[in-house]
C-alpha cells in the first residue's frame, strides 16, 4: 500500500441487500469503510482514497442491467479489489473473460472446492479437516456463472457445475468469489475478508471503540468550538450514545432536552434523569408533557393521525425549550450511518429504502446547525462506544423502543387509564424476559393494549376486564421478523402475573404473527 493511501475500504454498492453487512464486518475487523453507490464520481473516489475496493453483489437482477460496468478509474487505481456475487462477474466480464446469464434461483449453501493452496484469500482454508481435498461451506449465489476467467486470473475455488467460483489475478490484485463472505452462513467469510482487507490492502486494525470515540470528540470540538449544543435526549439507544459523547467532548457547552410525552415504559423517565443528570452531571432540562399529549390524543383512533400528533407536538414542544437557549448554535441529532446509506441509496436507486417513520421531521426555518457524531456508525459500533462511555449495557443493549411510544401500543385512543395498565403489564413481561435470560434471545419485546373487555373469574368473582396481548419478535433488519417461540411455562407465568398482579387485566394473548405479512408494532 502507497504511504498515501489512508487505512480504509470503499464497499462499491450495486444495490445487493447485504451490502451494509459487508461494511459491518470489515469494521468489526477494525478496519474502517465506507459504502458509495457504484455511480460515484472519479474525484469523489479519489478524494476518498482507499486501500482498496470491495463490490458488492447486485440483487436479482440479470448482469447486464444491474451492473453497468465497473468504473475505469476503480482498476486504473492499481489498489486491490475484491468483487463478491456480481462483482466477481463484473470483473470477469469487463476484464475480458466471459459470464454466462442465467436465471434467478434461491441462493444456497454448498460445499465447495478450494483449488490454490497459495491463494491469498482462500488458500489453506477447509471446513473438513478430513476431506482429501480443502473444501469450504458457502452460501452460493446461484444466479450468472463466469465459464472463463480473463487472462492473468487463476480460478481459486470450484464445484459440480461450477468451474469458477473464486478467481485471483495476484499480480493485479484482483479478487472474486461468486458466493458471500459476508453472511455468518459462510463459516470462513470472515476470515477471507480479514484477509482482503488486512494482508492483501495493508490495513491495520485501528478501528476499535477507544479510537472511535478519540476522533469523534476532536472532530466534535473542531466543529463547535466553544458554542452551545442543544440535544433532544430521547432515552433510546442513539441519542443517549450521542448525549455521553457530546458530554466528553464539550461537557457544559451541551444542554439536553428531555421531552417526557407520558407514554414511555415503566419508571423510564426517572430513570434518564438518573442516567444522566446525577450520575453523568449532564445538563438535561425535563419537560413533564404528559398531559398535553393526551389532551392533543383525546378521541383520535387513527394511527396515523396519533403519530401525527404525537410527533409535532414533540418538535413543537422542543422548539420551545430550544428557543430558550438562545446562545445554542447546533442541534444534535443521533442520525447513524444506516440513515445516511439509505437516504443515499434510494436517491440513486441503490440498496433497499427504509420507508420509516421517526418522530417528526426537523422545522424548515431551523437557524441551527446539525451536529451529527454517529453518522458514520453503525449500531453494533454505537453500542460498542456507549459501553466504551460508561453507560450501562441494560441500555446499549436494550430492545428499538418507537418515538411515539406507548401510543402506537394502545389500540385505538389513548388514555391516561390505559398508558397506565400497559406499563404495568409490560413491566412484568420484560422483567421476567430478563431474569429468564430471555431479554436479549429477542430482537424486540412488548406488550400491547387491547381497549376491549372479556371474562374472567378471580377469587371466586366474574370479572370484565382488559385485554393484553404480548409480543416478541426475533430479526436481524426489522424488515422481516419470526414471532418468538417463547417457552410456555414461560409465557404461562407471564400471563397469571399479569392477570394476579394488575386489577383491570383479565386476559393475557401471545402473538404469533410473524412479519409479513403481520407488522412488528400492533399499529
Ligand atoms: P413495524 O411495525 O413497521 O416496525 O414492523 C418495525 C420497527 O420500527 C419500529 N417502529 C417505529 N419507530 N416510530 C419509530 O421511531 C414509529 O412510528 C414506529 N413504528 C414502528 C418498531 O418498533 C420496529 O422496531
């Protein structure tokens, strides 16, 4: 690697679903990257300047359409490349080998033949230390098919049918492999992009929680100097991340915004308060709304119009408090890369769009400025650096709540009577998740409040009273999702707490609705 080139990989993204999976795994290697949507121009490539290029698969498209051409000034760079699914083909064809088109098939796993034993990638790697020959367990594309390889390559990897699955030109260094390292479904995947990027680019791995955080205080205090940040602290994940960082970076410069809207979880906004304005000494001017959002919600039944409603009077009330630090000059906001990724690839066609929903959107004529310190992070790294921050992991780690909170959990209109039952039920449902070990076994959690009655006889006495329904859901990207198999002893206990504990809950449901057709939320 050239003194000039920095320690980082561009993940040239074709629209393939896994293209932000490729870039967590690099990172988690400690290595830093970025993806680009394959448009990107020459001097933006250039003014990024990495050690090298990985590219992505491309979806179900046939080659032709959904892989134009790799751009020139990629190979003219002479920095290693690696093309995974499409982008083996890609280089196969626009090298002067030859692809042929096939139809779209489901991807599979399959075992398959390692044939270079020196190969930088793939040599010396076996899933069957018995096997007579190396062998290795992929998750295969199983669309389009290079049948020669251009000249300068030598095939790395084969099987039945399929004569190349991995090519190396290594005087070039040019790499591919038609199945996906990136997905733990391949055992070795890893392993072949910590080789990629560390021994064939010369990264070292500096990406770590502790670097992380260094850089983002200086480039925090480059950017606001000794002005003073406003930021909406919200409890979740994000923003408590950015409010623990902003605190080490600017520490009284930073005041916090907490809109309490009264439909957060049990005990939640004390324990922010708690959280942050005694232990960490932060800032935070609390803002106890609770009654102005029900009054605003009192007799509104559509969801939509309770998101609506939930999410202005939000920014409205914020404004309010904002317009009272008239020294503030920035806006903090706990954006994370996926939003950037998204917003970008759905501009330009790219990977799949996010079509949801935070609270509210930012007013029009705001004068300040935004100051955005994970936008170059991923979830898994914003835990990592919370914990790295010293906030506890029960919340880093802790289940997406929606910023319209339990509104979106009570069907229907929402009222003080039911905000109230729910937390309670939901309370006892997460509880005993934790002490089960079951909490982190699932991607979300909750319970949901049905405005209907139904019987049930307690000591001796019929009862009319409330409906609840759990739910947990297991899922990687929340865009998909299998209900919990949750034990039924389990869900059995929950259910009698809940019913014993709770005068106003006469019946407790499980759902079993998976995601789709089913949504996560209830509304
Ligand atoms: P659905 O219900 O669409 O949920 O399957 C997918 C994920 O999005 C969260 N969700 C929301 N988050 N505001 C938010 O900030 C909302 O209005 C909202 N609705 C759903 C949901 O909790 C799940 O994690």
């Amino acid at each position: 690697m050239s003194s000039k080139q920095r320690q980082q990989i561009l993940v040239l993204d074709y629209g393939s679903p896994y293209t932000q999976l490729i870039a967590r795994r690099v990172r988690d290697i400690g290595v830093y990257c970025e993806v680009r949507v394959f448009d990107l121009t020459k001097e933006e490539f250039l003014a990024f300047n990495p050690a090298g290029v990985i590219v992505s698969d491309a979806g179900e498209k046939p080659l032709s359409v959904a892989a134009p051409a790799l751009p020139d000034f990629i190979i003219e760079a002479q920095i290693p490349v690696l093309g995974i699914g499409y982008g083996m083909q890609m280089l196969a064809r626009d090298l002067g080998g030859a692809v042929l088109a096939t139809d779209p098939m489901e991807d599979i796993m399959a075992r398959i033949q390692v044939v270079a034993a020196e190969d930088p990638l793939l040599g010396e790697l076996s899933d069957d230390e018995d096997a007579n020959e190396a062998v290795i367990d992929v998750w295969l594309k199983q669309q389009g098919k290079v049948v020669q390889v251009p000249a300068g390559f030598e095939i790395t990897a084969e099987a039945e049918h399929w004569p190349v699955l991995g090519m190396s030109d290594t005087e070039r260094n040019l790499y591919g492999v038609h199945f996906h390292p990136e997905l733990n479904k391949t055992p070795q995947g890893t392993r072949i992009l910590e080789r990629f990027v560390v021994d064939v680019c010369g990264c070292e791995k500096t990406w770590t929680p502790k670097a992380i955080i260094e850089q983002a205080v200086k480039d925090i205090r480059a950017q606001v100097g000794t002005d003073e940040v406003i930021l909406g602290l919200s409890g979740g994940v994000d923003s408590s991340v950015v409010a623990a960082l902003l605190h080490k970076a600017i520490g009284d410069q930073l005041t916090c915004v907490f809109v309490d809207h009264g439909l957060l979880r049990l005990n939640e906004g004390k324990q922010v308060m708690e959280m942050f304005a005694e232990n960490m000494g932060v800032n935070v001017v609390k803002v106890d709304a609770e009654d102005i959002f029900l009054s605003r919600l009192a007799g509104v039944s559509d969801p939509e119009e309770k998101r609506k409603i939930i999410g202005n009077t939000f920014i409205e009330l914020f404004d309010e408090q904002a317009a009272a630090f008239n020294n503030a000059k920035w806006l903090a906001q706990g954006t994370i890369y996926p939003d950037v990724i998204e917003s970008v690839a759905s501009k330009q066609g790219g990977a799949a769009v996010k079509s949801h929903h935070n609270v509210g959107g930012l007013p029009e004529d705001m004068k300040l400025k935004l100051v955005e310190p994970l936008r170059q992070l991923f979830k898994d790294e914003v835990r990592k650096i919370g914990l790295e921050l010293g906030l506890p992991y029960d919340m880093v780690y802790r289940h997406p709540f929606p910023g319209p909170g339990l509104g979106v959990r009570i069907l229907g209109e929402v009222k003080k009577e039911y905000a109230d039952l729910l937390r309670q039920a939901d309370h006892i449902f997460i509880t005993e998740l934790l002490e089960e070990g079951l909490y982190h076994k699932t991607s979300q959690a909750f319970t949901v409040f049905i405005p209907v009655k139904s019987v049930g006889v307690v000591e001796g006495k019929r009862r009319y009273e409330y409906v609840v329904s759990l739910r947990a859901v297991e899922t990687v990207d929340f865009m998909t999702a299998r209900w919990a198999h949750l034990p039924y002893d389990f869900l059995e206990r929950v259910s009698r707490r809940i019913i014993e504990e709770i005068p106003g809950i006469s019946r407790v449901a499980y759902d079993i609705s998976s995601k789709p057709p089913a949504t996560i939320e209830w509304e």
